[in-house]
C-alpha cells in the first residue's frame, strides 16, 4: 500500500495524542498521580493539538475536504465512520477537562508551571501544586469517560485497517493491540516527560512506561516474523480463477502506464529497505527504552535525556507507520502479477 | 445508506465473461470508456492522454495472461477482462463513511453517489479486484455503473439496451443478463459452462461470473508419431532410394 504521509501523520499524531489523554487521566484516577489541574491543562492542551493536526492531516488528504461532515453518517456500517464520530464525542471530556482545569488553576499558575518546569525540580516539589486538585465526582466521571472515549476512538483507527480483507498484512488479530499499545507507549512516555518536568515523583508510571514500550517492542517483532511466515489469503490462480489450468503468469499488462491501482495499492517496498527500516525501528525502540529507564530508575532526567527520548520516539513511531503501510499487500496487485 | 440492502429483490444484474473466447481486442474497454466519459459518471478523466505517462480512469480493463500447466509444460494465453463484479457481500460499500457508496435492492447494481462522496478512497481499499478507480481532477470515486444509463433508457432500441461493453465484444465473450433468475440466459450458461467467481476466498460474493476456457486439445501420441514419420522421412534403403531420385 501507497505510504501516504497524510495518513501516517494522521495515525501517528492522534494516536499518540489519544495515548497521552489515556495515560494522564489513567494515572490520576489510579492515585499515581496528583491530580494537578495545571498538569491536566497543559497535557490535555498538548493531547489536543496531536489529536487535531492528526484529525486535519487526515481531511486534507480528502478529494473532498468541505464534504468531511458526511463522514459521521454510516457508524452503522464503516469503521472510519465510527471512527469520526468517536473522535468528535472524545473532544467533549477532553474540552470539560480542559476547561475545568483551566478555571481551577491557582493565581498566577499560568506562568508560574511554565517556570517551574524549566527550572529545578525542587522548586516545583513545594506546596504550589497541591493547593487545588481536580477532586469533584464529576471530573472523576469525566476522566474515566475521558479514557474510554480516547481508548476506542484509537480502537475504531486500527478496526480500519483490521476490517480490510484484501490487505493480509493488516487483516489479522495484531494490528488491534498493536495500535492501542503503540498509543498507549507513546502515552506514557509523554506522561513521564511531563512527570519529570512537573517534578513529581515517577513511581508506577515510569516502570509501566518501560513495561508498554517492551510490550510493544515485543509484539511488533512477533508481527513481523509472523506476516513472514503467512500464507497468501488470495494468488493469482485464485485471483483470475485458472489455477486448475496450471501456474498463472502475466503476459500482456491490461496497460502500459501506472494507474491508480498500481500507484495507490501496487506500492511495493525492497526488501534491502523494509530490513534497515526495520533495523532503525529495533534501534530507536532501544534508545526509548533506555532513556526511559534512565529517567525513571536511575533519576538521570537531564532535558537532554528527555529530548533524545522523545526524539527517538518520533522516530520509532513513524518508521513503525511507514513500514505498516509500505509493507502491507493489497489482493489487486495480484492481477499485475506481484505475488 | 452503506449498510447493505435488507430485503434485497432477488434480481442481480450482472456479466457473464468467457475466457474461451475473449482474444483481448479491447473493443470493450474502448468502447466503456467512450460511453462512459459522456455517461452517469462522466467526465472520466483522461491526463495526457497522447503524452509521456498517460493517466486516467477506466471501468473496464483486459490483463493478458499464460498459463503453463505443471503437467504438461505447455502454456495458454487467456485474455482476462475485469470490471466491477457487482458483489452481494460488497465490502467497498460497507467501508464508505458518507453513504456516496451504495448496492441498489432492486437490481444489485454497486453505484456511487459524486455529490456525497467525499473522496477517502477506502472503497478502494475494500475492493480486492480493483474495481474502483480515483479521479483526481473530480475528487471522487470512480466505477462501473453496469450502463445504468442504457439497460433502462428507453430512448435506446430495446436491442441496445445492454452495457456498452457486451454491444461491442466482437466475439460474442460477454453476457448480460439476471444473475438472480435460475432460468435466465446468463444462469443457464453458467450452470452449463461451469462459471465460477474470482477470489472465493474473499467472501464478497460477486455476481459476475467467469466461463473457464475449455481445455487445450493436446495432440494425441499417435497423432505424434505419425507427423514425425512424415517429417523425417523413409528410412534405410527407401532413404537411399527417396535421396537419389529427389535431387
């Protein structure tokens, strides 16, 4: 399949702004996590801003972007539908959130947070923090709605490409925890950023980051070593009917140029690529974890550690996308002759 | 709606292809391009069409294939025309989001609606045959319409009231007619041909069907020998004899 970068950054950017709102909101209704109305406004913000450049990535790529609205109308049947409008009702705890935390902050905490996350972690340990938390009923509600509503929204993405039979490589019982662990990953280790940034003690959260990136680390590799095992759903003695003939091979191409089918599902990656990509991918999982581990074992949360962290997680991330798309055959591609 | 037809009526309009006689002409792609470019999905878009990389959407489109028997090694070429199959299960009208996409029950003709469609091309996705084709100066998805607007058009003589693709096949490859109905000409000539659909496995449940071409008439080993006893000549003495009175 055509990596078309629209809908990797779409994936990618709304998945991880999902995980993040996952996490946050997990982390706080678990108790691991004060619940800090200026933590929830500033990660919730930062989940906000994924999940709606990912949400416009994904509609600008449309042959008909004004028409976007129309996209909510099938839940009934289509997975994108329901993915839409999962994405539009996640907006409603997100915005209470938002809003909520925004009116509970303390005076002058809207600076102040943005100074206490730069400077030392000590300063941001003193009582500033605790004065209001987030403790009404109706947050609670809205923080466990808040995670429901992000968990199936990134489920809906993945029952997308789940549902298509004619892709082997995306039709198969890996790609639904593929990409809720993926969002969840990337969630947590925003969280702990924001954790280490904030100055609260990491406790469960780091070492459950470490736990979701080996998970997801470890079930991507069991993905690719069984897709490399998997026997073709359709060939192309099924494909045009002649198998009982002989073996099907293409003498004449239906045309001389690249159509759309061959440009949108005939895209076919070396085998030399997908293996450095896949390479690129195990190393910069590695630099996740590692740094992770830094940060939540061994206390070294130097910005520096952070930012190669995340900047490792972008990488990982999208080199992960790409070689789901790029990998991934389509059925059609067997009347061209690609096996 | 995208969900499917309910109470679906029972006919099923759909094309009958036979294998055995196709020779690849391409008079039915020519000829479903022209009349669908002026038809219900028209414009059909055409970039550079006498240029360099010519691009452009067709419903209908003949792969050529060889097909070499593991037996025998011997090998056949079969021409290989493919359009929508007009499935009952048709999963690229499930997928779509807006409703653009749609099966109609009273005659199981897969249509698109170019007002609603939006464009996302996950039709495309959902279709293993490649029925579906993006134009990207319409925005939409393009298809087969099976002719909707000839097989009812009353201002066509009843003759003509069949896809443009069936009135111009030269050798009679292509049938139109009720899938639906056991006792139509199309079922019949299935049931009698052994028709069968493309990509079972799939489970989309095409209504289009294809006629295998019937088996090779392989030569014989008698047949054999003697054309070989022919091609080589007498032997031995009559050898001797054949040489010194041909020169």
């Amino acid at each position: 399949m055509h990596p078309a970068s629209s809908v990797i950054i779409f994936t990618t950017f709304s998945g991880t702004g999902y995980g993040l709102m996952m996490v946050l909101l997990a982390t706080m209704l678990l108790g691991w996590l004060p619940r800090d109305p200026s933590l929830v406004l500033y990660g919730l913000l930062l989940s906000f801003a994924l999940v709606t450049i990912g949400l416009l990535s994904s509609t600008l790529h449309l042959g008909h972007p004004e028409r976007a609205w129309r996209a909510i109308s099938q839940w009934r049947s289509s997975w994108l539908s329901r993915e839409g409008l999962m994405a539009l009702i996640t907006y409603v705890p997100m915005g209470v959130l938002i809003i909520t935390a925004f009116m509970n902050l303390p005076d002058n905490e809207v600076l102040g947070t943005v100074e206490n996350a730069v400077t030392s972690v000590a300063a941001t340990m003193g009582e500033g923090h605790m004065v209001s938390q987030l403790h009404d009923t109706w947050v609670s509600v809205m923080m466990v709605l808040g995670v429901i509503c992000a968990g199936l929204t990134v489920f809906t993405t993945a029952m997308i490409y789940r549902s298509l039979k004619p892709v082997a490589h995306w039709h198969n019982g890996f790609v639904v925890p593929l990409y809720l662990l993926m969002s969840l990953m990337a969630g947590s280790m925003i969280t702990v950023f924001f954790m280490v940034g904030f100055g609260y003690d990491l406790s469960y959260v780091g070492v459950s980051s470490m736990a979701l990136i080996f998970a997801t680390f470890g079930l991507k590799l069991n993905y690719w070593r069984a897709m490399n095992r998997m026997e073709p759903t359709s060939t192309m003695e099924s494909a045009t009917g002649l198998g009982h003939l002989g073996k099907v091979s293409v003498l004449e191409q239906a045309h001389t140029e690249d159509n759309y089918l061959m440009k949108e599902m005939g895209y076919q990656v070396a085998r030399k690529h997908a293996d450095k990509l896949k390479f690129y991918y195990r190393l910069f999982a590695f630099i996740c974890f590692l740094t992770i581990t830094a940060i939540s074992i061994w206390q070294f949360n130097q910005w520096w550690v952070m930012a190669i962290s995340a900047l490792s997680l972008i990488i990982s991330l999208l080199v992960e996308r790409w070689l789901f798309f790029a990998e991934a055959k389509h059925a059609v591609a067997l009347y061209y002759g690609k096996k | 709606m995208t969900c499917l037809p309910k109470e679906p009526s029972g006919k099923k309009l759909g094309l009958v292809i036979d294998l055995d006689i196709c020779v690849g002409c391409q008079a039915c792609t020519v000829n479903c391009k022209e009349w669908n470019a002026g038809g219900h999905s028209n414009p059909l878009h055409d970039k550079d069409p006498y240029g360099g990389e010519p691009d452009g959407v067709w419903f209908n489109r003949v792969h050529g294939y060889e097909v070499t028997s593991e037996e025998t090694g011997n090998s056949q070429t079969v021409y290989f025309p493919k359009s929508c199959l007009h499935c009952d299960d048709a999963p690229c009208v499930t997928v779509c989001p807006t409703g653009a996409s749609y099966k109609r029950s009273e005659d199981g003709i897969v249509l698109v609606n170019a007002e609603t469609c939006i464009g996302c091309k996950l039709c495309s996705w959902a279709c293993p045959y490649g029925a579906r084709e993006y134009d990207d100066t319409q925005g939409v998805m393009k298809k087969c319409t099976m002719c909707v607007d000839r097989i009812y058009n009353e201002n066509l003589s009843e003759d003509a009231r069949v896809p443009a693709c069936v009135s111009s096949c030269p050798a009679g490859a292509r049938h139109f007619g009720d899938l639906g109905d056991p006792n139509s000409g199309v079922s019949q000539l299935v049931e009698a041909r052994g028709g069968y659909d493309l990509m079972p496995e799939q489970e989309t449940k095409p209504v289009n069907k294809y006629l295998p071409p019937r088996a090779k008439q392989h030569m014989k080993e008698e047949t054999g020998k003697q054309l070989k006893k022919q091609q080589d000549g007498p032997k031995g003495l009559m050898k001797l004899l054949d040489q010194a009175l041909s020169w």
